[in-house]
C-alpha cells in the first residue's frame, strides 16, 4: 500500500506527490504576486491629485534621465527600482513628439507609503520633459537631488 497525500477524482483516489504540491503551492504564490493591472487616471483624478500632491519638474535629455531615475531610486524602500527604471526610460525615448505619458506608482518612501504621479512629455527629440507629483517630503528630495545632478555635470 502506498502512504502519503491523496485526493480523490471522481471515484479515482490519486497519489499527490511531493513535486506536484511543490508546483501548485509554486502556482498560487505566482498568482497572488503578479503585477496588477493599473487603472488609467481619469481627468477628474488628475485634478484631485494636483490639489492634494506637490510638483517637481525639470527638462532631462534623454540620455541623462535614467542616470537621475537611478540617482533617487535608493531613497525607495520599496515600488520605485530598475523594473520602474527601465520602463520610464523606454517610454521617454519612444514617445511621440508633442505627446504626453502619464504613471503612477505608489512608493514606499521614509517608510511611508506615498504616492508618486510621473508625466512625461517630449517637447523635443533629444530631452523629455519630467514631472514629479508627490507629497512634499519626496518633492523636496527630487529638487535636492536634480540640483546635485545638474551642478555635478555642469548643467
């Protein structure tokens, strides 16, 4: 007689062994730790959050804005590292002229979960235009941090 785990199937009785618990433990984790879907703001949102969130803004070309995106990344304990990183600098460099691009995360930030709005908008074929919309905590870091990093290139 064979020991261990089973589950009946129908009027069957099927051995459950130990690789296919290990894959379906490994299947709910993967389920319950995918990336959500994120609904997209609607104007009514954008107008909250301008009242509630401070701005920072500057103008980077394109090569120079994943360099301050990897800048201020180690300021986040957590929702802003090289997945947010790379596709922000992809979005930058493929976005349409005159067009704008809208994301949002929410960071964790001096362990506090903050909301971070990010527009893009691509005035020019080498520079993008970058607004931050944030609390004022994070909003005063982003203008310390791009005043460092346009004073140590130069700029």
């Amino acid at each position: 007689m064979q020991t261990g785990l089973m589950i009946f199937v129908g009027s069957s009785v099927v051995p459950l062994t130990f690789a296919a618990v290990a894959i379906a433990l490994f299947a709910f984790w993967f389920f319950l730790n995918r990336e959500r879907d994120v609904q997209p703001s609607t104007d009514e949102d954008l107008v909250s959050l301008s009242t509630t969130l401070h701005e920072s803004s500057t103008e980077f070309d394109l090569p120079d804005f994943p360099d301050f995106l990897q800048r201020v990344a180690p300021h986040f304990q957590q929702g802003f590292g090289e997945r947010e990183i790379s596709r922000l600098a992809s979005a930058a460099k493929q976005l349409p002229h005159e067009r704008e691009a809208k994301f949002e995360f929410q960071v964790v930030f001096q362990n506090v979960l903050t909301p971070l709005q990010i527009r893009l908008f691509k005035d020019d074929a080498s520079s993008i235009g970058v607004y931050f919309f944030t609390s004022k905590p994070l909003m005063e870091l982003f203008d310390r941090e791009m005043e460092g990093f346009f004073a140590e290139r130069n700029m």
